[in-house]
C-alpha cells in the first residue's frame, strides 16, 4: 500500500484568472489581506506555496480607502533616503493627498506576501489606480465584492 501523495502544481497547471476590486470605503487592512491571499493563490485548492499560482488583481478608487481609529493622522510611515540623516516621516492623511495615494495600499500588501523573488513575482500581479478607470478591460476582471464579505470591510462612516 502506498502512501498518499501532496499534491504539487506544475507551470502547466497554473491558470491565472483576472479581480477587478473597488477600494471605495474599504478598511485598508482588511482589503490588502484579502488582495495578498488572492495574489498568494491560497482561495484555490490547488494551491502550492513555491509556484506563483495566485490571480491578477485590479485595485481601483485607491485612494478612498477607509482607516480606522486615528490611523489616518497619527500613524506614521517612515522612509530612509540611504544618506545619513536621511529618514523621512508621512502620515497616511500625507500619503492619500499626494501624487502616489495607491503607494499606501500597496505597502500594506507587500508586506502581506513573502520576502524574497517569489514575493516579489506575486506583488508584480497587482495593478492599483486612483478613480474608477483602467486599462485593463480587455482582460474582463471579474468584480469581487469584498464589502459583503464581512460587515466589518466597509464600516458605517
């Protein structure tokens, strides 16, 4: 009798398919974890942690997402230029009201999935854009509705 074999999926194996999510109102935590589970390939029974096997993900109207508590003005994001004396501090409130707003979304999410290329790989599957256009409708994202995943996605502002 043999034993059950772990089911490992090959680059053939691997069938990419497109989200398109609408960031208006959503907390900001809770959207990059379901963005980096999704990016991750763990939503799909074939999943297998070494194969960048997750979707292609679509993020728009990033700069209306949503931070609980005081985080929008006193949490601070911190960034080293590499000189000395070189280390920068933004508010996500900095952040949304500048020329980047989806960088904040971004962050949250790479920190989501592994370090490393295959990290790296993944997060290169993720397109963010402030309003409600893109390019990418040649593809046919399918809409994913995460605010009626749980109540708490999209609180009562």
């Amino acid at each position: 009798m043999t034993a059950p074999t772990t089911y490992s999926a090959k680059q053939s194996d691997i069938h990419k398919s497109w989200v398109l999510i609408d960031a208006n109102g959503l907390v900001l935590g809770r959207l990059a974890s379901i963005v980096a589970n999704r990016l991750r390939g763990k939503h799909k029974p074939t999943y297998t942690p070494h194969m960048d096997d997750g979707d292609c993900i679509v993020v728009v109207n990033a700069e209306k997402v949503y931070l609980t508590g005081r985080k929008r003005s006193n949490k601070i994001h911190y960034h080293h230029t590499g000189y000395p004396g070189g280390i920068k501090s933004f508010t996500p409130e900095q952040i949304l009201s500048g020329s980047r707003p989806e960088k904040l979304i971004r962050q949250a999410v790479r920190r989501m999935v592994p370090r490393g290329p295959l990290g790296r790989q993944q997060l290169s599957n993720l397109y963010l854009y402030c309003g409600p256009s893109h390019p990418h409708e040649a593809q046919n994202p399918k809409p994913l509705d995460v605010a009626a995943m749980n109540t708490k996605n999209k609180p009562d502002q």
